[in-house]
C-alpha cells in the first residue's frame, strides 16, 4: 500500500507558520518535515531548494492576502460603504489561517526589514491593497486628502493594533475597533 504524499500547501502552511514563530531562519527542510510529521525527502518533490519554499511562501502570502481579500469583498456586491465593512470583517476574522495571520504578516514585515527583495514585494503587497481602499473610500469621499487619510487610518489600523496594549477607559478592543470602523465608514 503506497503512502500519502504530503501536499504541497501543507509545506507553505507549515513554512508560514515557521516564518511566524521565528522568522525566516526557523524555515527549515528537516524542522518543517519533523512538524508534518514526515520525512524531509517528500520536500523535495515539490521544491527544489529551501529558497524556492521561501519563494512559494511569499507568493501564497501575497495572493492570499490582497486578491483573494479583495474577491471575498467584490463577490458580496453592494456599494463601497458595503463592501469596506465586509472587508473589515473578513480582516477581522481572518487571523487563524497560517497564510493571513497577522503573525504572519508582522513576520513578513519584520523579513522586509532585513531583505530588499521581500521589502520590494512588501511595497507591492502593500500598494495593491492601498490602491484598493483608495477606490473604496473614493466612492463616497471626493475630497482626496480625505479619501487618503482614511485609507491610512484604515491600513495603519490593521497593522498597529496589535502592537498597543492600552487600555479604552473601560471599553473592549473590540468595541473601539467597532468606533474606528463606525467613524471610517461614516
């Protein structure tokens, strides 16, 4: 009876979830293949080296985390105001995939610090999804300082919330969010 080969979404999975925990040196063949449960040799069916898994890792991450987003949106239909508070929605609760986790997308920040070509596709990543709440906002806003400063607000709100660890003078993080979000879509 031949045995099951391990998917290769599983080794991008379990990649992401390395980059997540320790960065991009805890990405490791035999480390990755001890947590699957497997042994390394199934890697290399997929991929030729570690760095074409870092590659592939990149790649999921940033298709899973602007088009596949904004697909999520676009197929609900309705006007902008809609459509940003489904995408607040789908951000909000899409932390327990190892490819749109917010580890995952402070751990790909964090490579972008130390590797020019993963901060190019940072910036990439980064435009497309400004360039995205920038149609949005822009549909109901025409002023266009508004429309950025909402925008901004917006990204800035998706990143830096997880690092304050403030207290909202007796309301829940999730009850200010609610306000922001309220006040952005206003």
């Amino acid at each position: 009876m031949a045995m099951a080969r391990t998917p290769r979404g599983k080794w991008i999975e379990a990649g992401l979830q390395a980059l997540s925990a320790g960065g991009p040196q805890a990405v490791r063949v035999e480390s990755l293949a001890q947590a699957l449960g497997v042994s390394k040799g199934g890697f290399y069916g997929y991929f030729r080296n570690r760095q074409a898994l870092l590659t592939e890792m990149l790649d999921t991450w940033e298709r899973e985390v602007t088009e596949k987003v904004i697909e999520r949106v676009e197929s609900g239909g309705g006007d902008a105001r809609a459509r940003l508070d489904r995408l607040f929605t789908i951000v909000a609760s899409s932390g327990d995939t190892p490819t749109v986790s917010v580890a995952a997308e402070l751990a790909v920040r964090d490579w972008a610090r130390h590797d020019e070509e993963v901060a190019r596709r940072l910036r990439r990543v980064d435009n497309r999804r400004m360039d995205y709440l920038r149609s949005l906002f822009g549909a109901f806003c025409s002023d266009e300082d508004e429309v950025e400063v909402r925008c901004l607000l917006t990204f800035s709100l998706r990143i830096g919330s997880h690092f304050i660890a403030a207290d909202h003078g007796g309301r829940s993080r999730a009850e200010v969010m609610g306000l922001a979000r309220k006040r952005l879509l206003a």
